[in-house]
C-alpha cells in the first residue's frame, strides 16, 4: 500500500516538475500564453540586465535575491545592441497578441508599452547620438552617487557586494571608454566646455585620499548603522574599501581622464546637436520623445516665445504692486533675488538652515495634499544636499524616487553651491515641485498603485512627470498656499517662466544654432536668476536636447 502511494505521489510530482519546466519554457524563451505574464517578462528582461536599476528599484532583495548587489551595469556597445533586438522581439510578440480579446486595462497597456517600444526603436539609429560623460549626469558622477545614496548596506553581506561593486568599476569604465571610440569615429564629441569641466571633476575626484572621497565616507557612515558588524569588522571593512578605492576605482578613473585629454584637442566649441551627423533628424526624434508631441522645433520655439509673453504679463502686475514699478522683469527679479531680506548666509549654518526650511515645507506640504487628494502614497520623503563633489555642474534640485520595499526613502536633492542663488520666496514652489504634491507624490503613486503590470508603475514619461510637477506648483496658488505671500508667487511665476524660456533655448541651442553665450544671455535677461544657476541649466540642455 505504502509502495503504491509513494509510485502515485512521485508521478504526480514529475507531472508537476513537466508541467512547471513547460510553462517556464514558454515564459523565458518564448512569447507567453498570458498576456499578463508577457507584460512582466518584458519588465523583468530589462531589470535582470540592469544590475544598478535593479538596486535602485528595490524589488526583489525581500525575497532574497541580492546576487546583483555586487554587479554594475555593462556599458559595452555590444550589450546595447542587445537591448534594441530585443525590443524589436517583444514589440513583434505584444502585436501577435489581438487587441479585440483585451480587456479595457489591457489594451491600455499595450498602447503604452507599444508607444513605448516603438520610441525605443526608432531611436535605434541613434542610439550614439549622446554623451555618456557629461557634467551633468555622466557616469563618472552618477556612480559615486549610486554607491554613496542607492547602493543597499544594511547587512554585513552587503559591505561585501559594495566592495565588489567598487572592484568593478575598472570593467565598466573599459566598456564605457569602448563605446566613447565609436561615438568618436562617428564624429560625435561633447562641446569643450564638456570635456573640460569632466576632467575638472575626475582630476578632483581622484586628488583626494581614499579615506577622504565620498565612496569611503559614506560607506563608514552607513556601514555604522548595520547591526551585527563588530568594530574590528567595520575596521576591516572600511580597509578593505579604501584600498579598492585607490587600486581599482582611481585606476579607472586615470584611464578614462587620459581618454578625455587625448580627444578635448578634438572638441569645438559648436554646442547643438546641429553639429552631428543627422543632427536636425536626431533632435526631431529627441523633441517627439520627451514631448510626446510632433511639434518640430521651429513650433515649440514660438510656444516658448508666447508663453514668455503670457508670463511676464502676470510678474509685471505683482511687480509694479509691490515696489518694482516700471523696472523690467529680469532686472527686478535679479534685484529680488540679492535682497538680503530673503537670504540665508552662505556658509555652513545657512545651509543647514535651507535644509530645515525645505524640510518643513515639505512636511507643511504633506498636510495640505491630504485635503485635496483621495490617495496619500505611502513612501517617505528627505530633503538632502547634492553631494558636493559635483554640486558645481549640476541642476538647482533633482528628485530620486523611493525604492519600492520602503527600505529606501524618496530624496529631494537641493543644490547648496551658492546661498546666494537660493532666495526663500523661490524655496516653495521648488518644494512643491520636487517634493510634495510633485514628483515625490506622483512617482511614488504610481510605484503603489495595485492591479498593473510593473512597466505601467516605473516607465518614465517626461512630459507627464515633468507636466504634474508644473501643474502643481499652479494648484498650490489654486489652494491658497501663496495667499498673503506676494514674492512667493512671483517665485511661483519666475519658475513658469524658466520653463517657458526653456521651450526658446532649448531649440535656439540645437535647431537656430544659437552658442552657448547667447542662450545664457536670453534666460538671464529674462528670468533675472543667478549666473551660476543659468550656466548649468543652458548646460543641462546641451548635453539632454529636446
């Protein structure tokens, strides 16, 4: 009997092993019977190949896969090849799927996904039509900042994986200093400016002693909080991590300085993508991606152009009712913003006090959404200060979302070069725009949002992140948080200004071959912000057109 029950059992399981390596076949090397399952193959093929979004997603280490935590990501042109064909592949087997047998969220998700895709693909010809060392977001910068702000360390194996993340640097920058020489035998070269201002960065970077650099740093102040590291472990640890530093990490960077020394006497000083090969073409497919529109350049300049119009006609009559009769718009906003009245020192005491303030706007800011909005998102929100080794090239704020399993909060990033750039009427709008109800908000609904593929929850739409936050500066006046404030709402206009210029020099620099000067020019004339301020943000534009 015992015999004829265990035979019956072992059947059954082998049956279910079968019919388990069946459906597993289908799911990884073929198109899946579900449609369901082919919207999540699709997002996992791409996370599983990203070793870094990985972590910076936060989806899978609570089911305990962590193996990615030592990777990085591979930067060859082979691998990016890779992810066009296989673009093409699942484009091809979302279509295969009919429309006619999709319910209402389906067929909303594969018009998404298609769009998508086919965005993706079109960009395939050029796909070399950028610079992945730049002042602003290249790689020689984000990866400090992946591995001081996103990188998990909150057990004793993860020191580890920081470890080899960093002994893998040197990989990662051979493939990336690989694809550079294609882009170079293309003719596509960053502007000067670029390059020198990379080098800068790199040479201070790898200037400072190991323990002294901001993969050390944080990793001694993060390392501190894991429980069950004993002193002599974090010792061991810390230098373990410093001689990485100095053996791999500034190795590779040496490499790619000698690389940007020997192509800068290459470089010019022309600054728009006209200069490339195709170049009117790229910045064509460039201004449809971003904007999700098929307005040309020459269309989006006059928006721009009629929008400054529109503008400056709501700041003229806040102006002339508050002491600035008469006086044109950017020399009264300039004057504004060096009124000592509304700065905080520039010094270490004023920065703190800047992160205090941003702080309890955001907070102010939380308690306010939950009156005019049904759903409240669940991750949190920090306000911190751009690491200041690349502080001096980069946007005034940016936001980083929050990792999905809460171990990581949503982080508000303010630029704290210069307190004299930061007047308290401008710190509102810019709370409300990079926290709470913008970006924080929107982008952490969307991560909790349930009964959707996974693609729907994290693919970034610009036009429409970038929209809401625009939008919701607009709400907070609509709600009354500027009542009584005068200069906070001409704070409010002068940012629905910077975005409106944005339309002009954007398609000045890349489309009417404006130079760098003139666009600084036009935003300083216009919107009366700070020199420093206006230089990374034309900057900003030369190196992410459209």
């Amino acid at each position: 009997m015992f015999r004829r029950i265990l035979k019956w059992t072992l059947r059954v399981v082998a049956l279910l092993v079968i019919v388990l390596a069946v459906f597993l076949i289908n799911l990884i090397w073929f198109r899946p019977w579900s449609l369901n399952l082919f919207y999540e193959k699709v997002f996992a093929q791409v996370l599983f190949d990203e070793p870094e979004l990985l972590s910076s997603i936060g989806l899978v280490e609570r089911f305990g896969l962590t193996g990615h935590s030592a990777k990085l990501g591979d930067a060859s042109p082979a691998h990016q090849q890779r992810f066009f064909d296989r673009a093409k592949k699942d484009l091809a087997d979302l279509r295969a799927y009919p429309l006619e047998k999709q319910d209402a969220s389906q067929t909303l998700s594969t018009h998404i996904l298609e769009w998508y895709l086919t965005q993706q693909i079109e960009g395939e010809k050029f796909q070399w039509h950028n610079y992945p060392v730049n002042q602003l977001f290249g790689v020689q910068s984000e990866f400090p900042s992946f591995m001081a702000n996103t990188h998990r360390l909150l057990a004793p194996r993860d020191c580890e994986y920081y470890r080899q993340r960093l002994m893998a640097v040197g990989t990662k920058f051979d493939q990336l200093i690989e694809s550079l020489k294609v882009r170079e035998q293309k003719g596509i070269l960053p502007p000067r400016f670029v390059v020198e201002k990379v080098l800068t960065e790199m040479n201070n970077f790898v200037a400072q002693p190991p323990a002294e650099n901001i993969l050390a740093t944080s990793f001694k102040t993060r390392a501190a909080k894991i429980e069950g590291l004993s002193d002599e472990q974090r010792l061991a640890f810390q230098k373990r991590i410093e001689t990485a530093i100095t053996g791999d990490v500034y190795f590779a960077y040496r490499k790619l300085i000698d690389y940007c020394n020997a192509v800068l006497p290459k470089t010019t000083t022309d600054d728009g993508v006209w200069k490339l090969p195709d170049g009117d073409a790229f910045y064509a497919y460039a201004l449809r991606r971003s904007t999700t529109t098929t307005l040309n350049p020459e269309e989006v300049h006059n928006l721009g152009l009629r929008e400054v119009t529109r503008i400056e006609g709501e700041m003229r009559a806040l102006l002339d009712a508050n002491g600035f009769a008469g006086r044109p718009i950017g020399e009264a906003m300039d004057a504004l913003g060096k009124d000592q009245r509304f700065l905080f020192p520039n010094d270490d005491k004023g920065r703190a006090d800047a992160l205090a303030e941003y702080t309890r706007l955001i907070d102010d800011a939380i308690e306010r959404s939950r009156l005019l909005f049904a759903t409240v998102p669940k991750a949190k929100i920090e306000v911190r200060r751009v690491p200041v080794f690349k502080e001096a090239t980069s946007p005034g704020a940016y936001y980083n979302g929050a990792s999905l399993d809460g171990t990581r909060p949503g982080v508000f990033y303010a630029n704290l070069r210069d307190m004299n750039e930061i007047p308290k009427w401008s710190m509102h709008r810019l709370a409300y725009h990079e926290g709470v109800p913008g970006h924080h908000w929107q982008i952490a609904t969307a991560q909790e949002l349930k009964g959707l593929p996974q693609f729907r929850k994290l693919i970034p739409f610009t036009a429409y992140q970038e929209g809401w936050a625009l939008y919701t500066e607009w709400l907070a006046k609509e709600a009354g948080w500027y009542d009584g404030d005068p200069f906070g709402d001409l704070g409010r206009l002068q940012a629905e200004l910077f975005r409106a210029v944005r339309l002009v020099v954007d398609t000045g620099i890349h489309a009417k071959r404006w130079p760098r000067e003139q666009a600084i020019t036009y935003m300083r004339d216009k919107t009366g912000m700070g020199e420093k301020e206006v230089t990374a943000e034309i900057e900003r534009y030369i190196v992410n057109p459209g």
